[in-house]
C-alpha cells in the first residue's frame, strides 16, 4: 500500500514539473514575442516616417511641376502661332510688314518672361528628379519592412493572439494594434510614393520635352525672322532692329543652353539648338549649370523632408498613446466584467447553496416528521397489541377460573356437562382473535 502510494505521489510531481516547464515555455515565448515586435515596431515607425516625409513634399513638387507645366504648354502654343504665322508671310511674295513687325515685337516682349516660366518648369523637373534620387534608399526599405521583414511579424503576432484574450496584457494587446496600423498605413504610403514616382517621370519627360522644343521654336522663330528680313522692300530699319533685339535678347537667355550645330548656313553664321543637360528618359530641360547645383544643393529639400518625417514622427507618438490609453480602458472595462460575472456568480452559487440548505433542512424535517409519525404508530400498535394480551389474559384467566368452579362441582354432572362451559368459551375467544 505504501509503495503505491509512493509511486502516485512521484507521478504527481512529475505532472507538475512538465506544467510548470510548459508554462516556463509559453512565458518565454510570449515574452520573445513581445521583444521581437516592438524592435519591428520601432524601426519600421521609422522608415514610415521617412517614407512619409518623401510623400509629402515629393507630392508637392510633382504637383508643382505638373502646374507649371500647363503654364509652360500655353507659352509653348503662343511660341507655335508666331512660328506658323511667319512662315505663313515668309511664303508670300510680298511679306506684310506691319503684321512683321507685330509679331517680332510681340516675341521680344514676351521673350524673358516665356524663358523664365520655361526655366522655372524645368527647375521643378530638377528638384522632382533629385526627390526621386534622394527617396529610393527610403523606399527601398520601406519595401523590405513590407516584404521580407513582414513575416516574422506575422508569426509574432499569432504567438500573442493565441493567448486566451483574458490573460492577454495591455501591453500585447496595444502591440498587436500598433504593428497591424503601423504595417497597413506604411504600405497606404508605399504604395502612394510609387505613383508620385510614375507621375514625376511622366512629368520630367513631358515638361522637359515640352521646355526644349519650345526654346527650340523661340530660334527657329529669331532664323524665319532674319530669313524674312531680306524680303522686305520698305523701310526693312526698324524690323531689323526688333530682330536684333530679340536675337540678342534671347541668346543671352539661353547662352548655358546652346548646341551648335555642324554645318553653317549660307551667309557663315553658325547656328544653334537647345540640347539637353542628361540623355535619361527623366532628364531635365535645365541646363547643366543649374542641373549640377541643384543636385549639389539639396539642403532645402532635406530639410522639407526632416521636418515633415519629424511631424509624422510626433503624430506617430500620439497615435500609440491613444492606443495604449484605448486599450488600457478596455482592459479595464473587461476587467470590471469579468468582476462583476465572478460576483453574479459567487452570488447565484451563494443562492443555490441557501437553497440547497433549505431544501436539505425541509428534507430533514420532513424525515423527522415521517420518523415521529412512524414512531408514534408504532407505540399505539404496541398499546394496541397490548391492550388485546391484557384482554386476551383477562379472556384466559375467566376461563380457567370458570373451569375450576366447574371442577369443583362434581354433584352427578355428566362429563359432557361439565365440558360444555369450556367448548362456549372457546368460539369466544376465536372470534375475539379474529376480530383484532
């Protein structure tokens, strides 16, 4: 016996032993959990941040650049009219002057300001290509937290879930929602900076395209201008001078932006095409002095870029305070739950115990009472039997009294005589048994 029990108790510990191994286990793991995401959570806030603040101010500048390219078409369609237009009276035997000369001063009046709009579309296209430059290590990562990293975040993530929601901590608990928030609105932003990345490329090749061969037509204007001179007759002076001051005027402006070409024309003059800064399909319409400063100096948007990525950092804080808090609350309020179903129930256990004691005390009363009940028939049986012994007796002792008296008269009875006091007293006593 002793040895059974021995062996019981041995099979109790090592039971146990392995729960409390298991539980050792299911704490470590959950711990490693815990450790594993918040390391995730903080270094992909991080490149959110970063990512973030690319979106913002990359947007902007594709914004612009897509602005100042519509105000860039509408110079590009006047330049088209005048070009149209003095073919149109280069063509006629006899050029109108005056519509000439309108055209040439029209061109020289608008001459610096066109240049500046084109130039200040192409200098969007600069900083829209340096964005791009500058963003791809940002969304390189932002692409790895997504992809690769992804996974690890996931499995850590159903550790905690696993976890009985009752047992769950408020900390696991405001890490599952952080994680899950921080992940959905990275790839939001992710997916955002690559259609500001197609839409700065469409941008930069369009305006680019666009900015070069207007400046284009702009010279091919100055040589239908100079080829035209020749044909006027009357007073060709002031047209000339017009011509000279839009030559001059705009091989100053685009003296950084000039190509010469090989052959010459008639007279031995050279002449020139607006070449572009970079063979890329992105490549810019600016021209290589301000292509190379604008990508040497970069601290402007840098520091666009740091305060926005500080701003989404601070909206980041609030938004895992606000979790925490929103999490501790409903902690609390499961807790403030459970409390109060554990009180109905220890109430309701209270009230089944009461009854059950009721009933249990009814039980026994009512045993008590069929016990008494019981016990007092059974006395009055006894009384009862009694009571007939005693008559039974009383029945015994008059007959043998009578028999006796009998015995004692023995004057010439007859023997049937003298029996038949005893055979009447018989039937008497039979029918008295019979009757109890």
């Amino acid at each position: 016996m002793f040895i059974q029990l021995r062996r019981v108790v041995y099979l109790l510990v090592l039971l146990q032993t392995s729960v409390c191994v298991v539980r050792a286990e299911d704490d470590a793991g959950h711990g490693k959990a815990v450790g594993s995401l918040k390391e995730w959570a903080d270094e992909a806030e991080g490149r959110f941040a970063r990512g973030k603040g690319y979106h913002e101010v990359w947007g902007t500048t594709v914004n612009a650049c897509i602005k100042r390219a519509n105000v860039a078409w509408d110079i590009a369609s006047g330049t088209k009219e005048i070009v149209a237009e003095i073919i149109n009276e280069r063509a006629k035997e006899y050029p109108l002057r005056d519509h000439l000369l309108s055209l040439v001063k029209r061109a020289t009046s608008e001459v610096n300001k066109n240049v500046s709009v084109l130039n200040e579309a192409a200098n969007a296209v600069e900083d829209a290509r340096n964005l791009d430059r500058m963003s791809e290590d940002a969304i390189m990562k932002m692409r790895e937290t997504l992809e690769s990293q992804n996974k690890s975040r996931n499995q850590n993530t159903e550790v905690l879930e696993r976890v009985d929601e009752e047992k769950r901590s408020v900390e696991q608990d405001a890490l599952i929602r952080r994680t899950r928030r921080v992940y959905n609105d990275m790839n939001e932003v992710y997916q955002k900076l690559l259609v500001i990345r197609r839409r700065s490329h469409a941008c930069a090749r369009e305006v680019s395209n666009g900015v070069i061969a207007t400046k284009n037509r702009m010279l091919r204007a100055l040589y239908l201008f100079g080829g035209v001179k020749e044909k006027l007759k009357i007073a060709p002076e002031e047209f000339g001078e017009e011509v000279t001051k839009y030559n001059k005027t705009l091989l100053e402006l685009l003296r950084d932006e000039l190509v010469e070409i090989d052959s010459l024309k008639r007279d031995g003059s050279k002449e020139y095409v607006v070449g572009r800064a970079s063979a890329k399909a992105t490549a810019g319409a600016a021209s290589d002095k301000v292509v190379k400063k604008k990508k040497s100096d970069t601290k402007k948007l840098e520091a666009e870029v740091t305060a926005a990525q500080e701003k989404e950092k601070e909206s980041l804080e609030r938004k895992k305070k606000e979790e925490e808090k929103e999490v501790r609350r409903l902690h609390e309020e499961r807790q403030r739950e459970l409390e109060r179903k554990k009180a109905e129930d220890e109430e309701r256990k209270a009230a089944e115990e009461r009854l059950k004691v009721q009933e249990r005390k009814k039980a026994e009363e009512e045993k008590k009472k069929i016990k008494e009940e019981e016990a007092r028939k059974a006395k009055e049986e006894e009384a009862r039997k009694a009571k007939e012994e005693r008559a039974k007796q009383e029945l015994e002792r008059k007959a043998r009294e009578e028999m006796e008296k009998k015995k004692k008269k023995k004057d010439g009875s007859s023997p049937a005589l003298v029996h038949s006091p005893l055979l009447l007293l018989l039937p008497l006593v039979l029918c008295c048994t019979l009757v109890c």
